[in-house]
C-alpha cells in the first residue's frame, strides 16, 4: 500500500467518534517512520504534521 494511501486511512481515522484516546500517536509514529524510511518528502511530512494537528484541534473544540 503507498505510504500516501496509509498516512491518509490513519488520518481519517481520528475524525471518526470512536477513536480512541491514543491513537493520535500512533498516527505520528507512522508520519514520522515513513519520512526517516525516506517514504515521503520532508514536504510531505509536513503537510501531515499539519493535518495531524489540524484534526486533534477539531477533536478536542468538539469535546469541549
């Protein structure tokens, strides 16, 4: 499965209501292994990082 394919399933797994609480660093974990696998760009691992970020915030203004 492309490295693009998997980072994209992980992310949009966190949206879903029943995520559970440390997923989050499961999903950086695997951000991170692939760019230092030299699997995506350091482009590409910061626009994840940002998605990333950008799904927590919305996770944590809906639980607030």
């Amino acid at each position: 499965m492309s490295p693009h394919i998997l980072i994209d399933k992980a992310l949009e797994g966190l949206a879903h209501p029943a995520c559970r609480p440390g997923e989050s660093n499961d999903v950086q974990r695997i951000i991170t292994r692939m760019m230092t696998d030299q699997l995506i760009t350091i482009e590409e691992f910061n626009h994840y990082c940002d998605r990333l970020a950008d799904t927590i915030r919305r996770r944590q203004r809906r639980a607030a």
